[in-house]
C-alpha cells in the first residue's frame, strides 16, 4: 500500500494521527480516511478546497465530534496539498 500517509491533527488539543489514502481518480485524486471506524472520502472541489463526503448509510451516524475531527483533517490537507507557487 504505497499510497497510504499519515494525517496529524490537533482535536480537544490533543494531537491525533489518522491514516489516508491516496486515490487517483482521472484527471483528480480521492482520499480516504476512517474517521471513529466511518470511511470518509475527502475531495478537492472547483476552488482547490477540500470537501467530505460520507456514505448515506453512515452519515446519519456522524457525530458532532466527528465533524469537527473532518474539518481539521481537510485543512491539514489543504495545508499539504496546497501549491506553493
């Protein structure tokens, strides 16, 4: 699995370490990571932002803790997949 990286995000100020995935997908890329044991897919959307998306069946078991765990895992990987022109 060369794909795999690891993610590091500070949450209740504690730092936490998840893994993704790195996905190609076309001309576009994907990136899974399990957040609390749900697969999350995040992926850059049309102003390089990340964006999560959960599975329908999961995403009503998204906690409140959770989404905020989701918002500092996409802004660590816009922090580094961000260009540096």
């Amino acid at each position: 699995m060369d794909n795999l990286f690891d993610i590091t995000i500070h949450h209740k100020g504690e730092p936490t370490l998840f893994t993704g995935e790195f996905i190609p997908a076309g001309f576009s890329y994907k990136i899974i990571v399990d957040v609390n044991g749900h697969p999350v897919s995040f992926e850059p959307d049309e102003e390089r932002n990340f964006r999560a998306l959960v599975n329908a069946d999961d995403q009503w078991k998204i906690s409140t803790a959770d989404k905020a765990v989701m918002e500092g895992i996409a802004a660590e990987l816009m922090r580094m997949f961000r260009d540096d022109v």
